[in-house]
C-alpha cells in the first residue's frame, strides 16, 4: 500500500472492524478492498470507503455489517449464501458494492435470486459497474492493460452465442434462422416425388453427390447453407474462451453432426467414384443426409422455449430415470401377466398376439401411456381387467413425476428469461447510444 502507515489496516464496516495485514489486501478476492492497496492519496482513498481514520489507519464502509460478515465467510471458506431474514435484492446489491456477482452464489441462491428477480420484474443492467469493464478505476487490479483485443473477442464471443446482446447479434441470429429454415425446407422437398419426376431419377442417384448434382438449384442452396454453418461454427469457436468446452457442448456437438454428413458425402464421391459400389447402394448417403436434420435443433440458440426444454431435462435427469424405472417395472409385471391370462393358459381361447413376454411388452406401453391403437387388445374376461389396470396404473405412475419436472420448467423459463431481457436492456442502451 502506497497510502498510511503502520503493518496493518483496519476495515470498519458499519461498525464491526477488520484488521489485515497490508500484503493481504493486495490479492484480496473483493475487489473494492484490493483496491485500497493501490491508493496513493487519501483523496483516492475516499473515491473507495466513506472515510479514513489517518491516525488509526481505519477505513470506514457504510455497508450492511451482517452481509459483509456472510461475504467474509466466503472469502474464507469459499461459499457464498443469502442472509437469513434479508431481501435477496438488497444482498445482491451488496455483493455489487464489495465486486461480487451473482455467479460467486452457490447454486440454491442463484436459484433464489433469480426468481425474486422474475417475480419483482427488477432486473439489472450488469452484474459490475461500467468503470471495471472501461479499465477505468473501478477496475483496477482486474484486468490487465490493453484490454482492446480482449473487449473485441468478447464483443464477437457475444454476437455469435448471444443473440439479443447487440443489433449486430439479431442480425446474425435472423440470418442464421433465415438459413436453417430454408435447408430443412429444401431437405423436405427433396423427398417428393414431383421434387423427383421430372428428373426421372432412382432413389440411389437422388443420394449421390456428384458434380452435376452440385450444379442443380438444390444443391447449390445447399452447399451455401453448408458454407454459412460451417464458417459460423469455425468463428465461434476461435472467440470461445475455452476451446475444450466448446467442443463438449451439446449444441455444437449438433453443429457437427449435421454439417460433418456434407463433407463425408463429398469426400466419398471423390475417393470412391460416382459409380463405385458403395454410391450405388446409397443407403450410407442417403442416412448422412438425412441428419442435416439435427439444423432444427439450432433454433435453439436463438428461441427461450427450446433453451428451457434443454435445460429441463438437464436438471430434471434423476426424475426422468426415475418415470422411465416406473415404466420398466409396470411393463415387466403387466407383460408377463398379459401373457399368462391370453396365451399362456390352457383356456380354449388363445391369443397369438400374446405369444411371448416381448410381444406383450408392446400392448403395455401403449395401454400405460393411454395411446391405444388398438392392433392387439385381450379378448379375455382376466385379460380385459388386468387391461383396465394397466390403464390406470399408467395413468398414475406417469403422473407421479411431472409435478417436479413441471416446476423445473418454469423456473429454467424465468432463469433464461431474465438472461434475455437483460441483454435486451443492454441492446436498448447500445441504440440510445
């Protein structure tokens, strides 16, 4: 420290002191506190605490004491939490004040903030002030200087994965929405057979990628939606932070799935032949093809609904085996009850649709999860109750989980839902600007 004397200072927060050493403060994880280290003048002193003891070496913070003593818990032990009896808002504010966000919470508080958030409709527009983000004072001691290089890629970062972050973002995002509906467009037309006729064409040769076929209206529109998803994905993944865990995410491994297809199919054209054995056959291209559906599934980056319906079944994974145990084990019982009451008795009336367990299993989903299409059903007096039963026990053991997996979906709703209005505020402000 630049600033007072003496081999320790004294942090008073509204009334309950803190003594550190000066080496202390230097790498302190608040950044407010680290800041004092730097001080030159008590006038750089004040732009950081309310006031300066210079006889004491005492800096005084007019904060909430309490949550600064649940902030210290986490500088010591790593574990951040709300205080009991305490507004979630007002806490979140303190936490802004000494440089936390909202991502230092452990997991339930996130939760918790979240939803006050949603339900008071009070959002903010960062989680820091805009002088740490400028390297202005608020940020010293944080980010290294020169930061021009580092606000460029994170701006990029924020267009490609951030859809309302910036004008330039929506754009993207409408170009790349604009994009995937026209292939899945193409894709379905190209499964008609008037798409066909005209060409008067097989099946086999439909698949094949060869150089007249690249000439045609179809395969041009898709090879540019192909160079489109391929150069996207290629920006992404030079401005992600962490190129590891950008190949382990689920939507850009869909990225891969669906534009890898294009590629292979070329490569073995040009290495096989267009009349080599393996184009003829076709069913490897045609299946490769095919999974260009998987572009539907990119939608979710530019829709909430998709987003929570990921995320969903991500967090709600326990209750999900769970229904599917409940299911495995109604369908073993009914299965082999079914069996034994329509064929597997000598009663003079059996029914081959019921000839084995697995067969049985069939009648069993579909009964349990009230389908019904009616391909096979007992013709038995026992079999039509244990059929009534099934029915009924499907009905209830479907139900069982859907009350957790229902309140999962509504908090990932408002959770995403208040990550996308805060980026709208953010838009918002970059056209006042």
């Amino acid at each position: 420290m630049n600033f007072g004397r003496g081999p320790s200072v004294v942090l008073n927060v509204g009334g309950t002191r803190y003594s550190f050493s000066r080496e202390v403060l230097k790498d302190f994880p608040l950044r407010r506190v680290s800041r004092l280290h730097g001080c030159l003048s008590e006038q750089d002193v004040l732009e950081v605490c309310d006031d300066y003891d210079r006889e004491r070496n005492e800096y005084f913070f007019d904060r909430h004491s309490e949550a600064f003593g649940f902030i210290m818990l986490y500088v010591r032990h790593g574990h951040l939490r709300f205080v009991p009896h305490m507004c979630e808002l007002s806490f979140y504010n303190e936490m802004i004040y000494w440089g936390l966000e909202g991502s230092h919470l452990d997991y339930c508080c996130q939760r918790r903030l979240d939803d006050r958030m949603s339900e008071t409709r009070t959002y903010y527009a960062a989680e820091e002030p805009p002088g740490e983000a400028t390297g202005g004072p608020e940020g010293k001691g944080r980010r290294p200087p020169g930061p021009e290089g580092g606000k460029w890629l994170e701006r990029m970062r924020r267009t490609f994965e951030e859809p309302t972050s910036s004008v330039a973002a929506q754009v993207l995002a409408t170009v790349s929405i604009l994009f995937v509906i026209v292939s899945m467009v193409v894709l379905c037309a190209s499964t008609l057979p008037e798409w066909r006729a005209p060409e008067n064409r097989s099946v086999e040769e439909q698949s094949r990628y060869t150089a007249e076929s690249v000439r045609e209206p179809s395969g041009i529109i898709e090879a540019i939606c192909i160079g489109w998803f391929t150069a996207e994905c290629i920006v992404r993944f030079i401005v992600s932070k962490n190129k590891c865990e950008f190949v382990r995410r689920p939507l850009n491994i869909i990225d891969l799935l669906a534009i890898t297809p294009y590629y292979i199919s070329v490569l073995m054209t040009v290495f096989t032949g267009e009349n080599s054995q393996l184009q003829r056959a076709g069913v490897t291209l045609r299946v490769l093809r095919m999974m260009r559906i998987f572009w539907v599934i990119k939608l979710a980056r530019h829709f909430i609904g998709l987003q929570t319906l990921g995320l969903t079944l991500k967090r709600c994974y326990r209750e999900m085996v769970m229904l599917l145990v409940f299911i495995c084990v109604a369908m073993a019982i009914f299965s082999a009850l079914s069996q034994l009451l329509e064929n597997g008795l000598d009663l003079g009336t059996k029914n081959k649709d019921y000839a084995s367990i697995p067969a049985a299993c069939w009648w069993v989903i579909i009964s349990m999860t009230t389908v019904g299409y009616g391909d096979m059903c007992p013709i038995t007096v026992p079999g039509r109750i244990l059929g009534g039963i099934c029915v009924v026990s499907g009905i209830v053991l479907l139900a069982l989980p859907i009350t957790f997996i229902y309140h999962s979906f509504v908090q990932c709703y408002h959770e995403l839902k208040f990550r996308s209005a805060r980026y709208s505020r953010s838009l918002s402000a970059e056209f006042l600007n």
